[in-house]
C-alpha cells in the first residue's frame, strides 16, 4: 500500500474521535441519544477521510501505468470497476468499524462509562 494510505487511516484513527470528544460538551447525564449522536458524528467527521482513501486507491491505478496491465488480466472494464469498488468498500468498512470502536472506547473513557 501507497505510504499515504497509512498516513489517512492513522490520521483518521486519531482525529476522528479526539473531533467527536472535543467538538461537545460533557452532559450532565449520559443518555442514549446522545450516544448515537456521537456515533453519527464520527461518521461524518471521517467522511473527508474516507474519500480521500478512496480516491488515493483508485488513482494508484494511474501511477506507472499500471492501468493497462490491469485492463488486460480483466479485459470486461464493469467486471474490473465493480472488482474495485468492492476492495474499496471492504477496506473502508474495516475502517469505519476501527473509528467507530475506538470513538466508543474514549467515550467509555472520557464519560466514565462501565
């Protein structure tokens, strides 16, 4: 993987959920409203992240021309577009599933939650 791929996923895995903390103010009680509240925020604070990953995968396909030999092992282009849709979506499902698990564990944390 490109060195700027690890470089969005650690940025993601640390900004993410220091935003979603930082960004509210601590409520007198801890409801579960407000809990979803901050799950959906860090979806959409990695949202700029995720993007650029993806976009960064793509692309990789245009550096040392390595397009053509992709289109010549997959000759049939949808077959080879959904092929990589699918790995992007994959990875950025593990992704999401890593932000969101550790927003979850500095909540815990930072609100002292058992």
């Amino acid at each position: 993987m490109n060195p700027w791929h690890w470089l969005i996923i650690g940025a993601l895995l640390l900004c993410v959920p220091a935003l979603v903390i930082f960004l509210n103010n601590k409520p007198d009680q801890l409801t579960l409203q407000f809990v979803l509240e901050q799950l959906l925020q860090s979806l959409y604070l990695g949202q700029a992240g995720f993007i650029s990953l993806a976009v960064l995968f793509i692309g990789q396909e245009f550096t040392g021309s390595s397009l053509r030999t992709s289109f010549l092992t997959c000759p049939n282009r949808l077959i080879f577009i959904i092929c990589k849709l699918a790995i992007v979506l994959c990875m950025e499902i593990v992704l999401l599933v890593a932000v969101i698990s550790l927003c979850i564990l500095i909540a815990q944390g930072y609100y002292n939650i058992n």
